[in-house]
C-alpha cells in the first residue's frame, strides 16, 4: 500500500471544509412539523421489519419505532462523537498545531461539536424525552477508552462509528418518501463525515505500517471489541417501551430478525473491507468480527 502525504490530504481537507461545512442551528428547521406517517429510516432497516411482532404493529406504531430508532443511533453517534472528539484532542497535543494535519484534526472536533448538538435536538425533536444511550458497561468500558486510546486503535475504531452510521444516513438519504427532518440531518452528518473518513482512514494506514507484529495484534484486538461494543449500542432497547412494546420480547425477535442480521453486515461491510485492507482485520482476532456478524 502506498501511503499519502497527511499534508496534502489535510490541506485539502481544510479547503473542503472552508468551502462546505453547516451550522445546523440556523441550516434545518427546528420548527417544522413532522408527518407522523413518514418513517425516519427505510422501513426495511427498523430492526424488527418482516417479524411476528411487526404483523401486529399499526402503521402508526411503525413509524413512531422508525423515529425512535433515528433517535436512539443520533443519541448513540452523539455518545462516540464525544470520545472521538477527546481522541481527537489528546492526538493534537504532542504534534505541531501548524501543520495542516493538525488544523484539521482541531476542525474536524469542531464539526464534530456541532454534530452533537444537532444529534441531542434531533432526538429530543423526533423523540421528545428520550434519552437513549449505551448500556451503563459500555458507558464505562467508554471513559477508560477515550481517556486513553491511540494510534490505529483509535483511528479504526472511530471508522467504524462514523462509517456504519454513514451507511445507513447515505441510504436514508437517497431513499424516497422518508421523513424530510431526518433526511436533513443525514444530509449534514453525511457530507462533513466523509472528510472525517478521509483523515481516520489515512491515519490508520499510515500507523499500522509502523507497528511492530506483537503491536499490531493489540491494535487489532483493541479495534475489534470497541467495535462490537459500538455497534451492539446503537439502538438503545428502550426504544420498544417507548411505542408500547414488550421490551424483552422485542429484543428477542429483533435479535433473530434475519433482516437486522443483514442491515448489520451491511453498515460494516464497507469500513471492515477498509480495515482488512489496511490490515487491521486479520490473524486470531479476525474471528471475532464473523461471530460478531460485522463481517459475513
Ligand atoms: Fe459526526
Ligand atoms: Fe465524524
């Protein structure tokens, strides 16, 4: 693999973001009423689509699991949006802030900032006294991981948050009939996250090839369960109490879904052919991401 020159890929970064970047403050509006018949996400992604209990569900019933799925993955994004933006800092602080590189790794914390707000309103909008977020392990297992993760295992791990998030908004996006609100905030997380994938993935690339052998299993080890971990929390199960379900049985029947299997395999299927590229995923711990159902 041949590496890129980081200050040419920051530089140009940097000129992208001068030229597009959003306030979604004053970009979507906040104020707009929501048509209860539209989903917030493709039908055939709300995680128990096609089940028993979906045959029973109203349309009304449906849609309102779709807006709160939207929620709980904004609120979950929102939560690994604020370790990546303390990986982000800690990085920052024993390199030369005039580099570009740098300049856009503190501008990337700044589109991340307003990604999180936009996240936290969103939620409240679609889901109005929500608060999804991750299991209280994971809460924990995450103030030890942002305080002190670096180098590859950082950078992929955060690829794997923004780039299975990204799958799914890029769809939602290009999806006719959904919820207008919600295709506006993917379309502003959408367009400032594929810089951010541009900068993680030249990261990764470059450390990875300066790890010893023994260095790289711990990177891939670290990689591998932060990723599990992220993805089993994007969709907080409170989400089934909220429209009236039985939790456990729904989180029973939304665990067998053949089509959450799928729609999982498929959010991680571009990032993980990345991270076997870049040799991330590979040796004893490539087994884990298969039983994890992240790689088919
Ligand atoms: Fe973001
Ligand atoms: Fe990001």
């Amino acid at each position: 693999m041949t590496l890129v020159d980081r200050e040419q890929v920051a530089s140009r970064l940097l000129r992208s973001s001068a030229k597009l970047s959003y306030d979604p403050e004053t970009e979507l509006d906040w104020d707009a009423d929501l048509d209860p018949t539209l989903f917030a996400i493709p039908e055939q992604r709300v995680s128990l689509y096609g089940t028993p209990l979906w045959e029973r569900m109203s349309h009304e019933q449906r849609v309102q699991l779709s807006w709160h799925e939207f929620a709980s993955t904004a609120s979950v994004g929102l939560w690994f949006e604020l370790i990546l933006m303390q990986g982000l800092l800690r990085y920052a602080y024993d390199q030369d802030p005039h580099s570009a590189h740098i300049q856009y790794c503190l501008t990337e914390i700044g589109d991340e900032t307003r990604h999180s707000v936009m996240f936290a309103r969103a939620a409240q909008k679609l889901a109005p006294g929500s608060r999804y977020r991750p299991p209280r392990l994971t809460h924990e297992l995450g103030r030890f991981y942002k305080t002190l993760a670096a180098g590859p295992a950082l950078f992929a791990s955060v690829l794997v948050a923004e780039e299975t998030l990204d799958r799914l908004q890029r769809e939602s996006l290009s999806t006719p009939g959904l919820l207008p609100f919600a295709q506006d905030v993917c379309r502003i997380h959408v367009t400032e996250e594929a810089r951010h994938v541009a900068y993680a993935r030249t990261a990764v690339e470059r450390q990875v090839a300066r790890l010893s052998r023994r260095q790289l299993e711990w990177h891939r080890a670290q990689c591998v369960v932060t990723s599990v971990f992220v993805v089993a929390a994007f969709r907080d199960p409170a989400v089934y109490t909220a429209v009236g379900l039985d939790k456990d049985e729904a989180v029973r029947q939304a665990r067998a879904n053949p089509y959450t299997r799928e729609t999982r395999r498929w959010m991680a299927e571009r990032v993980t052919g990345f991270l076997a590229d870049a040799g991330m995923i590979s040796g004893p711990t490539s087994a884990l991401w298969r039983r994890a159902g992240l790689v088919a």
